[in-house]
C-alpha cells in the first residue's frame, strides 16, 4: 500500500522529523507512541528465504475444490487467451480478513467456517476497525499456464476488474538469492488496485507485488515493499509478511545507521516483544496501516521484562514432565545454564538433530548446564518414541493449555534458545557444532572431546 492520496507527502515528512529528533526525556513511563511510517518498494532488510520467517508466498497450481469451505466465495473471470489450454485461476486474498467477512455477510461462507477463521487468525471482531460492511476489492486473481516447453506463464489481473484480456502475459523471474531484489527489472513489479477502507469510506491504492520462481522451483509471490519509521534518529523498518496487508504478523528491525542493522537483540522484533534504542526499552504494539501508524510504549526503567528474545528473561515455565508427571520450574534451573529444544517426532529434521544433542549433553556437566526438550506433538506419537528411542533429558509437551511454543512464538521446527544462569536467553537457534562451540566459549567443563 502507498502513501498515496490521503496523506499529503510533505505532512509524513514533518511528522518523521518531529519524532526522530524528539528527546529521550519527553517519553514517559508507559507512554503510547505513535509513529507515523511510510512506504518504500523492495525488502528492505528482510530475507524472504529467512528459515524461520520466510515472507513470500507460495502459489499451489490448483484451484479451489468443491469440497472446500471457499467454493462458493469463487468469482468468475474472463479473458484468458484461447491458446491457454492448461490455464487455471487462483485468488491471492490481500486482505484475507475483510475477505472472509464479506463472503460471510453474502452467505457465501456459513458462521461455523467463519467463527473458526476468527480463532484461527485471532481476529477481534468486537473492534469497529476489523470489517467494513461494504465489498472490497481485496484480492487480486491470476492466470497461469504451462507453456509447449513446459514454461510457466501468468496473467494478473492487476486493474482487477476480473478480465485478464487487458493486462501482458508475462513470465515469472527466478530469485534464488534475496539479494537480487536490489536489481529486479521494475517492469516484473505489478502495481495492483487495492481498495481499503477508512472513516467509513472506500479508499483506493496500488499494491506492488512480485512473481517469481523460488529455490526450490516453485511459483511464488511477495508484496514488494515495507514500511520506515523514525525513532530517537534511529531508522525502524516494518515488514507486514509479504503476503498480505492486515499487519497482524508485523515484525520490525531497528538500525543503528539508515545503512547499518542494529544488533540480533533489535532483529525480527514481533508485536508485544521489546526494542531497545539507546538506553530506553519500548513494546511493539502494533502496525495500522490504514492511517499509517506505529504504536510503541515506553517501558518504565528497572522493569522485570519476559519475552523469548535475545537480552531478555526467558519467559516462565511451570509444567509437568511428559511420562513421569514430575513438576519442573524453569526458575530451578536458575543459577544454571539451561537449553530448550522445540521439536516434535513428525519433524524429521528435529529427529536427525537428536544424535547432536545427546552428544553435547554427555560431553557438558549438570551441574553447569541443563537440557530440556519441549514437543509441539500429540501425547500417543510422543510416548511411543520415547518408548523405543528414549531421550536423556526431560520432556514437556506444549499444548493448546500452556501454549508454550506459541509463548516463545516458536515458528519453525527444530528451534532452540539457550538460557545463562540469570535467566536471561543469551542465544537462539544453535544446532550440532554451534552448541557445542558455545558450550565452550562459556567456559563450561567438557567431559571429553566430541565430533560432530
């Protein structure tokens, strides 16, 4: 979504001005912040091959099943070439949200599908802001084909006025390497209408939106552009995912310098999780990205601050163990360095990695380190491999009651975070070698040598 019409450019200039150079004693305790970002094309400092947050979608080359709750919500288009004679049509949902309610109030999807979307995206539907009574255009269509040479060739549907006829049949790039998106040609970025609403009125806008071929072959797309705040003179760049507008798995990443990154600790920042600018803390609350605003607060100084993130206190735990029902407290383990393994026996990396682990479990000392495992799994699949297979380190399974992968916001499987004796998590992520490299840069005792 662009700056556009309905906020004069030089308005945003003044307003980014005002609060890059605010001072750090106007903020207060608590304070809500509200920043005002614009937009900018490309990634910005975000990888849309990044393991654990990938931004891009991709595109499945089939279209919607009878079968499917969706089916009804099809909107018929023309304009596909005569000569296409594989072609199919998918729907890209823009806003998937606004979407989902407009086909809901048209009957076309029924109340169980729709209160389950709400669970499932974690809609607040009591906001007056969530839904607009009015339909939208918040959703683009595309045409595919595979060409004689077996060569995929698309259509969007960019004026969405549901005729491919006047739009260029284009082919879709190869990015392989998320940093040839400095050197796209600008004619693969398709500016696509868009309609939002705001105080109760339609707004219209373009969205730039790139297709291409990924690494592992496959169609996909992104949202070519993100967001840039100020704060305290430090540059603040949004990401909404890439693959919709709704903001509500926004993340955002602090720079020293309008070129420099700033530390892991101010990295992949998620809503309610901290950022710290000089010597203050702030909370990210949220993206709107209809009037453009950032909402951060200003955390009180000395304030005991959980989160799953680098620099902070590891988030409590109080669980019983998987199979022996023993109570464990991860604030027992205070005074001890602590590793937690997320990870699940459907996930075979996750199974691959166990070897890794148990080596650098029987190569470091309890009385140093601990290990824990956490299983995003369901309790008949657990307790038969722990039956067969057996793990040297306790095992707790997270589950929609504690929600402990949800807590530590644990996105890809295996994960990791190691935890110092404070209680604070001082690294995330550390599989075979790299846990055994830190274990000794810790200068932790090394029973004896081990391979990897």
């Amino acid at each position: 979504m662009k700056i556009q019409k309905l906020l004069a450019p030089v308005f945003i200039i003044i307003l980014l001005a005002l609060f890059s150079c605010r001072s750090d004693s106007q903020f207060k305790d608590n304070e809500i912040i509200e920043l005002p970002f614009g937009f900018t094309k490309g990634f910005g400092s975000y990888n849309p091959y990044d393991a654990y947050n990938p931004r891009h979608g991709r595109l499945f080359l089939r279209e919607i099943s009878n079968r499917s709750p969706w089916y009804n919500t099809i909107i018929t288009t023309t304009g596909i070439p005569d000569t296409w004679d594989n072609a199919i049509v998918l729907r890209i949902l823009l806003n998937p949200h606004q979407f989902a309610f407009q086909n809901f109030n048209e009957g076309k999807i029924d109340s169980v599908f729709f209160d389950q979307l709400k669970v499932m995206w974690k809609i607040d539907s009591e906001n007056s802001n969530t839904f607009y009574d009015e339909n939208l255009k918040c959703f683009v269509h595309i045409a595919i084909n595979k060409s004689d040479g077996n060569q995929l060739e698309y259509i969007l549907d960019a004026d969405n006025d549901l005729d491919f006829s006047n739009n260029p049949t284009m082919k879709p790039i190869k990015l392989v390497d998320w940093q040839q998106q400095k050197d796209i040609d600008p004619s693969y970025i398709h500016e696509v209408e868009y309609q939002y609403a705001k105080t109760d009125k339609i707004k219209e806008t373009t969205v730039p939106m790139l297709f291409f071929i990924d690494q592992k072959g496959r169609l996909s797309y992104t949202i070519h552009e993100h967001a840039e705040a100020k704060l305290l003179g430090k540059k603040i760049s949004i990401n909404s995912g890439f693959i919709n507008l709704t903001y509500k798995n926004a993340t955002i990443d602090i720079f020293d310098t309008d070129d420099n990154l700033g530390s892991e600790k101010n990295k992949n920042v998620h809503k309610n999780q901290f950022l710290k600018v000089d010597s203050q803390v702030f909370q990210f609350l949220e993206v709107d990205p209809v009037d453009q605003i950032l909402r951060l607060r200003k955390m009180p100084k000395d304030t005991l601050l959980y989160s799953n993130q680098v620099g902070f206190y590891a988030n409590p735990i109080v669980e019983k163990e998987f199979g022996t029902n023993n109570d464990i407290r991860l604030s027992d383990y205070r005074g001890k360095y602590v590793f937690i393994d997320f990870w699940g026996t459907w996930c075979k990396p996750c199974l691959e990695d166990i070897p890794n682990l148990e080596k650098a479990f029987l190569s470091s000392e309890r009385s140093e380190i601990e290990f824990l495992g956490i299983a995003e799994d369901r309790p008949d699949a657990l307790a038969k491999f722990l039956k067969k297979k057996g793990l040297l380190w306790p095992i707790i399974i997270s589950n929609p009651k504690n929600k402990i992968v949800d807590t530590y916001r644990i996105q890809g499987f295996p994960s990791s975070v190691l935890i110092d004796k404070e209680g604070i998590i001082i690294a995330k992520n550390l599989r075979g070698k790299e846990l055994l490299d830190k274990i000794k840069q810790l200068n932790l005792k090394i029973k004896n040598k081990m391979s990897y």
